[in-house]
C-alpha cells in the first residue's frame, strides 16, 4: 500500500496520497481535489515515469560487488566459468531467466552481456518466463537482440537450438525508443555510440559496442 511505504510519503503528501487513493476507487473529486492531481500529483508521477525510463538510480549507485559476485558464481553453475581473482563462497544462485535480465537491467557490463548467447544455447530456458520477463523489466529489445545473437551462433557452431518463435514476438513487440545495451556513461559517450554501434544492434533501437566477431569468439571458448 502507497500509505505505508515510508519512501512514496517523501514524494507525495497525505492529501495527495488520499486524492489519488480516491480517484483509485472511481470516487468523485471535489475541486481542490482536482487541482491537486493536476497541478502538484500529475507532474510529480510524469517526472518520476522518466526518471525511471532514465535510469537514473541505476547510473548514480555505485556498483555492487555482492551481487557481481552472485552473478559470476550463478555463471559458473550454467557453465560460463569466468577468470576471475576473487574468492567467491558458495551462495543461492539465479534462475537461468532471472540471471539474465539482472545482467541486463543491473550489471551490464560487458563480459556479462557477452555471456548471455551462450547462456542461451548452453541452458534449457523457459520460453514464456523470458517473455514474462521482457515485459516486467521493459528489456524486450535487449533481449530480441541476444536472442538473434544466440541464433547466429548456433548456425555458426552447429548448435540445434530454436528460438525463432520468441524472436518473432521480441521484433513484432519491439520498443521505439532506442536505448544504450551495456552500462551507460556521459552524453559525450552517447553520441560517439550513435556514430559507431554496428547495424545490426542499431536494426532493435540500441546502442552499444558489441559486435559480431567479438561474441563468435567468445562462443569458440565456451561452446
């Protein structure tokens, strides 16, 4: 409930959280009502929409090294082993699905981004999870874009792996909004991605320095 989360009651104040729990209920407004959802209530949730679309939080948190770690020991259970100097203790691993949009949505660094085709091809993935997934996190062009990767790989290497029916979903069901893959830095940095991501990662609305020779040698070391 919005009236108990400590943090929503720093945004909103308790006259705007029982005017919007009022509109909720279909309860007719009186005026003061009404003017507090659209002058003060409306524009606190539309900045709130882009800050989140923005990322924001994401990019000014410092990096997790607990949950870096998480995602390396989680890696090697799915048979990614990275090299790697820290010691990392035995813990509860990630669902295969669940590991692969934390990659996306919280640690996107490179090495890990690289990791997720051969995750594909290398696990039995739960297909309806993943498009579950997609639409929890809004990360369907990411993953249309690993997906297509994973395909291409699998030709390459011989693997017998399908996943022509979620591909088609992730392109029918592709966002507009075109989006950094991999961790974000400086506007600066956003336009030197727009001159240089390759085609095919430009073809899912992204941005990134991925490219297809630096996954096929990826794959020859772990498939």
């Amino acid at each position: 409930m919005i009236t108990k989360n400590t943090i929503i009651t720093r945004i909103l104040g308790e006259v705007e959280i029982e005017t919007i729990l009022k509109r909720m209920k279909g309860k007719k407004l009186k005026q003061t009502e009404r003017n507090y959802l659209s002058r003060s209530i409306r524009p606190k949730l539309i900045a709130a929409r882009i800050l989140t679309e923005e990322r924001l939080l994401e990019k000014i948190q410092r990096p997790d090294k607990a949950l870096e770690k998480k995602i390396i020991y989680t890696l090697d259970k799915y048979g990614y082993k990275m090299i790697t100097l820290k010691k990392i203790k035995k813990q509860k691993t990630f669902p295969i699905e669940e590991l692969i949009a934390t990659i996306i949505t919280s640690y996107p660094t490179a090495r890990f981004i690289e990791a997720i085709p051969v995750l594909l091809l290398k696990n039995k993935i739960d297909k309806f999870k993943m498009v579950e997934i997609a639409n929890s996190y809004n990360i369907m062009n990411q993953l249309g874009y690993l997906i297509d990767t994973a395909m291409i790989l699998a030709k390459r290497f011989g693997i017998k792996k399908d996943f022509r029916d979620l591909l088609s979903y992730f392109k029918h069901n592709k966002e507009k909004k075109v989006i950094c893959l991999g961790e974000e830095k400086d506007d600066a940095y956003k336009i030197f991605l727009l001159n240089t991501s390759p085609p095919r990662i430009r073809k899912w609305n992204l941005l990134g320095r991925f490219f297809d020779g630096d996954f096929i040698r990826n794959a020859e070391a772990y498939l």
